[in-house]
C-alpha cells in the first residue's frame, strides 16, 4: 500500500500534510517575484511616457473636426471656421475615384460651410441672379467674382451644382430618399455637372457612399446613436433595474440558497418556454402575409433589421435556437440531479461566508473603476497616437498628370514646378501622416499601448481574485465560525496582496497579456490574408487561433487557481500554479462533476435576471407596455436600447455572481487542502461545516479510495 501511496502522489505532486499551526492564510510571509514587480514598475513608467509623447504630439481635433482642402478643422472654436461646422464636397461623385481607397481623401476640393445647401442651383444659373450671395458662400474663401465661367470651374473656385444636402457626421451628403421607387434629390432625379451634361442621381448615389467608406454604414451609426441620445434614460432604468435583482437575488441566496436555486431553475425552464411560445405565435401570425416567406439568404444583410422580424424564417430560427437551450437544461437537469444537491450544499455554504464578509459584494464597484481608469488611459493615448501625424499635402488632378499623388506645399505651390508642369493640378490636403523616426514607430507604440492594457487590465483582476480569495479563505479556516474569524478580512487581504504579492500578480498577468497580444496579432494577420486564396494558410491561421483561444482558456483557469493558492499560503506564482493545478488533478472528479455544475447554476441565475430584464425591456420598447404615463421614445430600431439593456444586464449580474463564483472556487480549493490535512477526529478536525461535511463525504467511493491508499 505505501508504494501504490507513493505511485499514487508521485504523478501528482505531494499532498499538504497536518499542521497543527495552520490556521488560514499565512500573515508571516514575505515578498514573491520581486523581479516581475520591477519589471511592471519600469512598464508602468515607460507608459507614462509613451502618454506624454503621444499628447505633446497627438491632437484629438483631428477625430472630432473634419479638415478642408487646405488642413483646416472645421467648427473649431477659435479659429475662422468656428462657425462653419460643416464639410462640403464640390463635386461628390469624384469620391466614387479609386484614389479614395488609396489617399483615404475624395479628389475635389473641400471647404468649411455654415450650412448645408437646401436647394439644388447651378453656377451659370446662379451667377447673374440674386442667388449668387447664397450660392457664393459654397465658393472658396475670398472668391471674387471677377473671372469668366470656364475659369472659376476650372480652378476649383466655386462647385459647378449645388445639391440639397443633409449633415451627416459633420460633412454634408446628397439628401437622397425614393420616391415611387426612384432615388431622388430634392425633387430632382437627375443633376447637371457644370459642363452641360446631365447625370443620373444613380451616380450621384455611388459617389456618396465612396465618399467616407460606406454611406449606409455611416448612416445606421448614426440612426443608432439617434436612439441613444433619446432612450439612454430608459436605458439606465433598465440597469438599475438588472442591479436590484441581483442584489434581491444574492441577499435571497444568502437566507433561502437552496429553494432559491430551484426557484432560478424553474424560471429559467418558463422564461424559455414562455420565448419559444412567443416566437410560435410570430411565426403563425406571419402565416399568409405577402413577402413573409422569403428567405433569409434571399433578402441579404439589411441595415433596417426589423425587416427581418417580417419573415417567418427569422422567428422559426429563434424558436428552434430557444427549444435546443430547453432541451438541453432539461436533460443537464436530469442527469445532475444528485451532484445540483451538492452543489447547493457548496453554495450555502458560500452564501454563509458572503453574509459574514458582505463588504465584498461592493468589491466588483472597485475593479469595475479601476478597469475604467486603465481603459480610459488606453483609449486616450490610442487616439493621441494615431493623430500625432502631420497634415501632408499631394498634388491632385482631374486629368493625366505624372506629378499626381505626390506630396507638396501648399503655400508654394502656385509658383513652384509643378504647377507649371499641370497647370490644372491642385496642392490639396490628403491625410495625416510623416516620415519622422516618431511616425514610423507610431504602430510599434500602438502595440506597446493594446500590450499594457491587457497587463494592466488582467492585473487588476488579478488583484481583486487574490483579494476575494485572501477574506473567504479566513472564513473557511476559521475554526468556530464567525468567532475566529479575524476583523476586516476583506481588506486585510487586500493589503496582504499589495504588500507581498504584487510582483506574482504582475507575473501572471503577464503570462495572460502575452497570450492576448498575440491573438490580437492574429486577427489583425487575419483581416490582412483574408483577399488571400491560400487555404493553407488560412487553414493554418485557423489552428493558430483556435490553439491559442485554448490556451488562454486554460491560462485563465490556472491563473485563478493560483491566485487562490497565494492568498492562502503567501507562495510565489509558478509553485501556487503547481500546488494549484496538482491538488485539481488529485480532486479531478470532483473538479469535474460539482465546481462546473455551480458555474452552471451561476449561469442559470444570470440568464434569469438578463431574460427578465430582456422580456421587460422588449414589451416596454415595442410600446406593448406603458410604465404609469410614460411611454417609450419613437425609435429608428428598438433593438437597439433591448441589446444594450441585455448585454449591461449580463455585465451587472456577471458581476454579482462573480463574488459568490470566486467564493466557490475558494471553498472548493481549501475543502481539497482540508481533506489531505484533516481526517475529521478530535485531533485533527475538519475544518468544513457540518452541512457541508456530511453532504460532500457521504458516499464518496473517492475519498474511501483515499482512505484506503493511506492505510
């Protein structure tokens, strides 16, 4: 027996043996990975200064204001064009020019405008009528009108058609509707171009959506923010809302856990049900209704997705979706029927150490602002870095050139080379870049930026796991509870992970950064092949990705087991990961068929306040629902607030769940240290609760294994 013993833990590691002096986490314990913590100061330090670098020379106007032909913004206060907010295109169907897909810049010139133009006019019919004031203020800054018509058109002067135009991300694009299924401007369907010939507004149409990407693109962003600016009251209702049920629901699990989970489970069986029912009476309503039976590959993607709630084949897709979820449950249900019990058992227990240490319910408030400040601090210098280029200018012409694309100054122009070389050529602003040491390091700086994030993010959870573990392990180690428990565990173990640990949290969030930045890597790689036809390579970009999503994955699972492993016993990183993942392996059964099975009860409860909250959210913003006398805002895609209000939901209670997850995940961890160090007689006692003792060991052909083993 003792050489199958020895066998036994020789592949596993070596089991914790009885020490009379544990008692909990270890507060004599010193420093770990001190170089790793050196390491995050330097990068910390190097941040700060990749910050200053990118503000001294970034300038955020850049993104805000759009710039004219000659590298102005437009509607910045201070300048001469604070009052003209708006950029107009002269001749917007050049956009339509491949050079947009290689200048990022339409070949016409552009100035600031006040205004939009809200009437379509020509130049020659303007020019000696008294629309000319209007129409000049469209012309280039200081135009006089001391030249014939061939001449101003043909140096950019003035636009050759003015066309009704609405403001559309601050430029202004054709106001184009349909009209008896014509596409019009105004009451136009065709326009002059100035040289007497008359277009199709098709064109005009083609020309807009090249003008900055794609038009359709540009304007669902905008009718989505449309929806924001007028339902993010409701919205945040809707939030608070998701809030309080958590709350409600953790303070309920903490007094009622196990008719609470039953509870949880029912209601997630109905609210399935009740979906499924609901998408039946859709599809059946949509029976006989002209155009409800094409199909989703037939109508296409469409920018209006409340069309598709107008097709059978959409409901039928949900109800089908909905009833593999329900029969899925049902059947998990069925079979884990006995391990659900244990798991109950495992989270009274949990609730138990929450209601003894309820400042931890308000921890997540504390990451949730340090991961604002860490994302603020990426967001901002990414967007400082990438308008830390200079204007550069290129010669552009609306006929064959060999001067065209390249770069000039515009205040020498006119009287320089090349001018004289294309003498219709004009010096127009074309983008923000540079040649500079700076600007070629700008994408080696953006990477180092999306790296620091993701070490500083990861490090930041990290603190908070170790935290959280550090307060529910005394609660686990404490003899006679809550009387041994020692005061202010949560901060204690708080201080402790600062003080100690800072340079084994760094260490593991490395790791985990190091895996993310290259799968980010990845994708950007990705995007790049994508016109590619090597199936090899895509092939092998697939393996890479999919391997490397693994390994995150397992990553994540054996950071947060380590953690656990730090906060107890104050080790370094790499011998709490291998303490941590031998003691799994040595409880593998257990690891298997009852922490999964509480993760997916947790699951369970968050999908019953999000489809709670969902439900209540869709009835409201369809107008199936009034709340007193108020109603919901008329909305250009009412999916837009259900999503937001669906995913905030998950993120709130994600976040609720998370604190009695970690709760588990420690409980779990020391009731494993526990049964190695203990065997339950008045010498050695266990340190479990009684529930929880006998719910856990009755009948466990594991532990009478063990048992055996030893003897």
């Amino acid at each position: 027996m003792g050489a199958e013993r020895q066998h036994y833990y020789g592949k596993l590691g070596t089991p914790q043996k009885y020490d009379p002096t544990f008692k909990g986490p270890i507060y004599n314990r010193g420093c770990t990975d001190v170089i790793c913590c050196v390491f995050l100061l330097l990068a910390i330090v190097g941040y700060v200064a990749v910050g200053i670098i990118a503000w001294t020379h970034g300038d955020p106007r850049k993104v805000i204001y759009p710039t004219d032909s000659r590298g102005e913004f437009c509607g910045q206060k201070g300048t001469k064009n604070a009052n003209k907010p708006y950029l107009f295109y002269f001749n917007i169907v050049k956009c339509a020019s491949p050079l947009v897909l290689l200048e990022f810049q339409c070949p016409t010139p552009q100035i600031c405008v006040e205004k939009c133009p809200n009437r379509y006019l020509t130049y020659l019919n303007a020019r000696n009528s008294r629309d000319f004031e209007y129409y000049k203020q469209f012309c280039v800054p200081g135009f006089q009108n001391n030249k014939g018509v061939a001449e101003v058109l043909r140096d950019g002067d003035c636009p050759a058609v003015l066309i009704p135009s609405k403001p559309l991300a601050r430029r202004c694009f054709p106001a184009i509707h349909a009209h008896k299924g014509v596409l019009m401007v105004g009451n136009e369907t065709t326009y002059e171009d100035g040289h007497g010939s008359r277009k199709n507004i098709t064109e005009l149409v083609e020309g807009a959506k090249k003008a900055n990407g794609v038009l359709e693109a540009r304007q669902l962003a905008m009718r989505i923010f449309e929806d924001y600016t007028v339902s993010w009251y409701w919205i945040v209702i809707g939030l608070v809302i998701a809030m309080v049920m958590s709350l409600l629901f953790i303070i309920l699990l903490r007094f009622l856990a196990g008719i609470m989970v039953w509870v949880m489970i029912v209601m997630v069986i109905l609210v399935l049900g009740y979906g499924i029912f609901h998408c039946y009476m859709e599809y059946s309503r949509l029976r006989g209704e002209a155009g409800s039976d094409v199909s989703l590959v037939d109508l296409g993607f469409q920018t209006d997705l409340r069309v598709y709630l107008h097709l059978r084949q959409t409901w039928m897709a949900f109800m089908i979706i909905l009833s593999i979820l329900e029969v899925i449950i049902v059947l998990l249900l069925i079979f884990l029927r006995k391990r659900i019990l244990i798991a109950i058992a495992l989270i009274k227990e949990a609730s138990r150490a929450v209601g003894y240490v309820m400042c931890s319910m308000l921890y997540p408030l504390v990451t949730f602002f340090l991961l604002c400040l860490c994302i603020a601090y990426w967001a901002c210098t990414a967007v400082f870095l990438s308008t830390s280029n200079e204007a550069v200018y290129k010669i552009f012409d609306d006929v064959a050139c060999p001067l065209t694309g390249k770069t000039c100054n515009p205040e020498t122009f006119p009287s320089a080379n090349e001018s004289r070389l294309c003498p219709n050529a004009r010096c127009q602003f074309a983008f923000y870049g540079g040649e500079s040491g700076y600007h070629r390091a700008l994408l080696g700086l953006q990477i180092f930026n999306a790296f620091m994030f993701f070490w500083l993010a990861n490090f930041v959870l990290a603190l908070g796991q170790v935290t959280l573990a550090g307060a529910f392990a005394s609660y686990y180690w404490a003899l006679r509870k809550p009387d041994d428990l020692p005061a202010f565990p949560l901060f204690s173990a708080f201080g402790r992970a600062l003080r100690y640990h800072t340079g084994s949290l760094a260490f593991g969030a490395l790791i985990l950064a190091i895996v993310q930045i290259i799968r980010v890597i990845l994708e950007y790689l990705d995007q790049r092949l994508k016109a590619a036809e090597n199936k090899f390579a895509k092939f092998l970009m697939t393996c890479l990705k999919c391997c490397f999503w693994c390994l995150e994955k397992f990553i994540k699972f054996l950071n947060r087991n380590a953690y656990i492993m730090i906060a107890i016993y104050g080790t370094n990183f790499c011998t709490s990961a291998r303490n941590a993942f031998f003691l799994l392996m040595r409880n593998i059964i257990r690891v298997a068929v009852l922490d999964k099975v509480t993760d997916f009860l947790f699951l369970l409860g968050k999908l019953l306040i999000v489809g709670s909250v969902g439900i209540l959210a869709f009835f409201f913003f369809t107008h199936r629902i009034r709340i007193v006398q108020d109603t919901a805002p008329p909305l250009n895609y009412y999916w837009v607030p259900i999503l937001t209000v669906i995913i905030g939901s998950y993120l709130i209670a994600h976040g609720f769940f998370s604190v009695y997850g970690m709760c588990v995940d420690t409980l779990f961890l020391c009731f494993c240290e526990d049964l190695e160090r203990n065997d339950g007689s008045q010498e050695r006692p266990y340190f479990m609760s009684p529930e929880l003792r006998d719910i856990l060991l009755k009948g466990s052909a594991e532990e009478g294994k063990r048992e055996e083993v030893e003897e």
